[in-house]
C-alpha cells in the first residue's frame, strides 16, 4: 500500500492535480484565511522561562498558482499558525534571542569561546568529516511520527528544525497535512540538511535518521546526512551515568536531562508517546484541538536540544573545572573516541585527589581499574602494576589480582611471586564460597596449577643440573 493510500485511512484521500485547486468553500473547514499575515505575529510558545520573535519568511519551496501566493492559506492551531507553501505542506519560522529555560540563559550559554563539535565526536571520525565544525554549522533535527516503530507503516508528519546564528536560535516547523506534498515535504528537508557539517538529535541515530532514510527509499531517493552526527542521548549517557547512580534516578529521556542539566520543567508538554494517536484523531476525525501541543512538544524538543548542546560543549571545554564525577564520563568518552592519553591524564588526575563527595567509592574504584588497563595497553607495565597493587589491597580487586600475577610471570620472570599472588587471590575466592565456574576462580585455578608445574620443572631441572656437576 503506498503512502497516498494510507493516508487515506486517516480520513483524507490524496489529492489530484484537478483536486488541488479546490474552492475556498472546500477549503474553509480545514483552514483559516489571514488577508494580513504581515500585521500579525505567531505568539510564543507559552514557555514562562523563555522568550521569542517570532515572524513570518519567505518559504524555501512554493509550489502553487498565481492566485495563492497572492493570497496563501493559513493553518491555525490554537496560537499557532502555520503558512501553506504547497498543497497540503505548511511552515513556521521563529527566531529565539533571549531564550531562557529553566537556569539556563541561550545569550549567555553563546558567549563561551571555542564552541566546536570537535571535542564530542571520535578522533577518527567518519571519512569526509569536516574539521573544526563550529556551533553555526550543527543542525538540530527531530521528528513527530505516525507511530512508535521503524517499520514502513510508521512515517514523519512533521520535522522540527533549528541552528544557531549570531541573532540567537532559528526554529523551523514543516507539516505535512496530506499524502500528495510528501515529495515536497522530504526535498525540503533534504536542500536544508546539504547546508550544515553536522547534525545534532536526541537518540536520533537510533529512531529519527532510520526512518527519515526508510522514508526516503520508499520514494526512490536517497538521504544524504552529514557524516558527522552527534547524538544528545548517547553523551549524556556517558556523562550523567555516575550522577543516575549516585541520585537513583532512571531513563534518559529529553525531558529528565532538562530538569538535571537545565533545571527546566516543562508544563503541560504532551507526552510523545500519545503524538501518534493526536495527529490520527485529527486526520481521521478532524480533531484539532490538541494537534497544537505536538507542535509545542516538538518545538520544546528543539529548544532543549540547543541549549543541551551548547552546556555539552562548555562542559566538554572546561571540564577541569567541573567535578571528578563529570569528569570521570568525559574521560570515558574519551577513550571511546580513541583520545587515550586526554583519557588517561583525566582519569590520573581524578583518581589521586576526588573534588566531589558524588564521586562514590564504587565510581573511584572503577576509574582506577580503567586508568590501570589504559596504562597496561600503552605498555607502561610499571605503572599500571602500581594501580593494580593499591587496588587488589584496598578493594581486593580479583581482576588486578590477575595482572599483579600475570606481570610477575610474563615481564618480570618473579613465578615464585606470581603464584603466591595467584594463591592469595584463589583462597580469597574460596573464602568468599563463589562458584567453581566463576570466571576469576577458573582464571586463578588455572593460573596457579601452571605456576606450582613449572616451579616443580623448574626445581627437578635444578636438582638434576646439581647432580651433574657433583
């Protein structure tokens, strides 16, 4: 079933080049005519924290007769008011200069120096990538869908986009309204993404960029994304792990890192698990009286989005001065984007004088069996048997037990000291009643068996080497 096909379940069928010039008659249930648009001005958002301007700009695309660009069709949702540029295609445009959301300032968010993406992707990074990709080149993308999934059923109806400019923060709303301006609707988005380094989503990787290219391979075409993108989601992750542990909080949503990073509530936001079934209710039965909070919702979305970014960026950038607790997913961010030694020098740092009474015992302990494995890979034997020493007597640590032991047999020659480090490590396990089949135990049994052998060989060979010479 093609797209025009579906839509038609929801209550309007495709239109046909004849049909697209329908009566203003016709067209009065659906939409409402502003003869000024210039004398008025689409209102904020409602947000208490924030403020924006917004007007009205010449539309990318214009696909219509002589007579609707004269006199261009209006799409009224509550306070929000959206301007048809094509059959069944409308846009919104904002400018935010002095947005604020919760304690989180965009002006003053903006004035932080060195603002670039570098710093939150891989070192490697993706072939074609640009460097030094700044702030102004990030575009921000998210999506309002059908439904939940990423199968071919499910489809984008309405993409929310923005990007920073000296001004402030630029908004843009594009709606699909109906099956035949689909085409339209993607091509847009498609002429804007060409113009930007990067782009920036919250768990986009994962649902809005799939299926933005799903939707593309069902037309024929194919969706050339910039080759960097930064997912929200995954740095956050990394970054706020150790502050979920330590406050016991769960899930990763957008709206749970605003509250905890930007100290914004939202009031009254649509839940974007009942999106799907709003935009339903409203081309199936003609329902709009809610269809303006998933605009609002998705317009939210972007604005957390940007401000998320620009505090990821100062985080990144001053991270000597923020805690060891933010600290310690830096470096782990790090070391995943292959800056070991950034990586390494963080972790030694933390680890040696902890700034913060969050960065727990069980997050120390970790950091410091990382920075001994980091310190092994880069062949700095010494050091790292140093790490693993403090952490074997301290934490009783099973795995630097094993590298003490593996050191002394392999680098140093020392087997009578590696077995009785192996022997430590076993009758602690022993003590402790693990399992025969615990991973530390059969490494240790196994350690220990070998070592005794070859000490025997070692003694037989010794003895036999005496009786000779007597």
């Amino acid at each position: 079933m093609d797209l025009a096909s579906k839509l038609s379940l929801y209550g309007k069928p495709a239109k046909s080049e004849d049909s697209a010039k329908q009566s203003d008659i016709e067209k009065q249930d659906h939409f409402q005519r502003n003869d000024h648009p210039e004398s008025r001005k689409a209102s904020s958002t409602g947000l208490e924290d924030g403020s924006s301007s917004a007007y009205y700009a010449t539309a990318p695309v214009k696909s219509a007769s002589a007579s609707e660009q004269t006199n261009p069709s209006f799409l009224l949702f509550e306070n929000i008011t959206l301007r048809e540029i094509a059959p069944d295609l409308y846009y919104r445009k904002e400018r935010y200069q002095d947005l604020t959301l919760g304690y989180s300032s965009l002006p003053e968010l903006l004035v932080q120096p060195m603002q670039f993406l570098d710093d939150l992707l891989p070192s490697s990074g993706v072939p074609g990538t640009p460097s030094m990709i700044h702030r102004n080149e990030v575009l921000f993308l998210d999506t309002e869908t059908t439904g939940l999934g990423r199968g071919p059923g499910n489809f984008p109806f309405l993409y929310g986009l923005a990007w920073i400019t000296e001004e402030g923060l630029e908004f843009e709303q594009y709606f699909l309204d109906g099956p035949g301006a689909e085409e339209s609707f993607h091509s847009l988005l498609k002429e804007k993404v060409a113009g930007f380094s990067a782009i920036c989503s919250y768990n986009g990787k994962s649902f809005d960029i799939p299926l933005i290219r799903n939707r593309f391979v069902l037309l024929g075409e194919r969706f050339r994304a910039p080759p960097a993108h930064l997912d929200l989601f995954h740095f956050w992750k990394s970054i706020g792990g150790g502050m979920r542990k330590v406050s016991g909080k769960k899930g990763y949503k957008q709206k749970n890192l605003e509250e905890e990073v930007l100290g914004f509530f939202r009031k009254e936001d649509l839940p974007g698990a009942e999106v799907p079934q709003v935009y339903f209710d409203y081309r199936k039965y003609g329902r709009k009286e809610r269809m303006h909070e998933v605009l609002k919702h998705n317009e939210w979305d972007l604005q957390g989005l940007a401000l998320l970014f620009l505090k990821a960026i100062a985080l990144v950038n001053d991270q000597r001065d923020q805690v060891s607790l933010y600290r310690s997913g830096i470096a782990r961010m790090f070391l995943r984007h292959g800056r070991t030694e950034e990586s390494r020098n963080i972790l030694a740092e933390i680890t040696e004088t902890p700034s913060d009474e969050n960065y727990t015992r069980e997050l120390l302990y970790g950091d410091r069996l990382l920075l001994g494995m980091i310190l092994k890979r880069e062949k700095r034997y010494e050091e790292a048997d140093s790490v693993f020493r403090g952490l074997f007597r301290k934490y009783r640590c099973m795995q630097s037990c094993i590298e003490l032991s593996r050191y002394r047999e392999f680098r140093t020659g020392e087997s009578e000291a590696a077995l009785a480090i192996a022997r430590e490590g076993l009758d602690l396990l022993e003590f402790r009643g693990v399992d025969s089949t615990d991973r530390y135990y059969l490494d240790l049994k196994k350690r220990t068996s070998r070592l005794e052998n070859r000490l025997k060989r070692m003694q037989a060979s010794s003895q036999k080497a005496a009786g000779a010479r007597n």
